[in-house]
C-alpha cells in the first residue's frame, strides 16, 4: 500500500477576478448602451460565485435571478442566454404566440 494520499481533486481552468470584472463592466456598458440597468451574476464552472455586481437601479429581485441564472448556465455548460430571456415583454408575447 502506498503512503502517497490519493488526489481527490484536480486543477480545471476558471474565470480570473479580473475578467469576470471585465465581463461586468462590459455589461453595464452594453446594458447603459441600450437604456437598462442590468445586474450581473459570473460563476466559475462549477457554479460557484465568482463575481457579482448590480446595478444602483436595478429592482433588488434581480439579484438572486442573476446569481440563479449564472449558476443554472454553469450546471447545464450553456451561455446563460441560451433558451431564456430576461425581458417581460418578450416573454409574454412568446408566450401570446404560442396560444395563437
């Protein structure tokens, strides 16, 4: 038997602080661009919080859909928009097509 510890765990690549800061500030950029206030969930790939920032604006709600979204993308290994939307309204007119 051997006196070496079995590894239990192994190196996996991740979001540096700085460019989940980076993807941050390019959001609020984006979202200022075209007239909202967004918050902004950034989870390593295990869906573990890596950074997190919401707008002064943004409804307080939206703090746990961000962090829910971005930990949902994470389990499922797909962009966060893929398949959802954050806007209301086009959700529901989605939905009104769908029932037409």
């Amino acid at each position: 038997m051997s006196s070496r510890p079995l590894a239990m765990s192994f190196p996996t690549s991740s979001i540096t602080q700085v460019a989940a800061g980076a993807l941050i500030a390019a959001v609020h950029t984006a979202a200022a661009r075209i007239g909202f206030t967004a918050t902004v969930a950034v989870t390593d790939p295990g869906g573990h919080l890596k950074a997190f920032d919401r707008a002064d604006d943004a409804p307080f709600l939206t703090t746990e859909v961000a962090v829910d979204k971005a930990w949902t993308a994470a389990s499922f290994h797909t962009p966060p928009t893929r398949g959802t939307t954050t806007s209301p309204i086009r959700a529901s007119r989605r939905w009104a097509a769908t029932r037409a």
